[in-house]
C-alpha cells in the first residue's frame, strides 16, 4: 500500500513539475512583444549559467527524488525478505 502511494506521488509529483514548466515556457512567449523576444526569455531562463534556477529546480523536484529513493529502498527490502 505504502509503494503504490509513493509511486502515485511521484507522478503526480512529477507531472506537476512538467506541466508548470511548460506553461511558464508558453506564458514567456505569450507574454513577450516578439517569437524571438519569447525565445531570449526561455534561453536567459534555462541558460546553463542561471544556477538559481537549478537550484529552485533541484529543491522543487526533491520530494520526487525523495519519494523515488524511499520507494527503492522499500522494494529492496521487499526483495531481501522475500
């Protein structure tokens, strides 16, 4: 029971996350004069050198990664015990 409500949280979890990058990635464009105004906002956003933002990413994902790794630590228990 306790392995089906991780694995439901973590894809929830995760499709969350999903979803909400990809509004905010069409909320730029939307919200910009310009396509190529949009695309400078989605490239100044995911720019390998905006760490806030993988940092806010990282700590946003990190109750899935969380779950995911309490759920292997279940299942290998599960499989040690038979």
């Amino acid at each position: 029971m306790k392995l089906k409500i991780l694995k439901a949280f973590r894809a929830i979890w995760l499709s969350a996350f999903v979803i909400l990058i990809v509004i905010s990635i069409i909320g730029m464009f939307l919200g910009a004069d310009s396509f190529l105004e949009g695309w400078q906002k989605v490239q100044y956003i995911f720019s390998p050198f905006n760490v806030v933002n993988y940092i806010v990413m990282l700590i946003t994902l990190s109750p899935a990664i969380l779950a995911h790794h309490w759920i292997e630590k279940l299942e290998s228990g599960k499989q040690k015990n038979g």
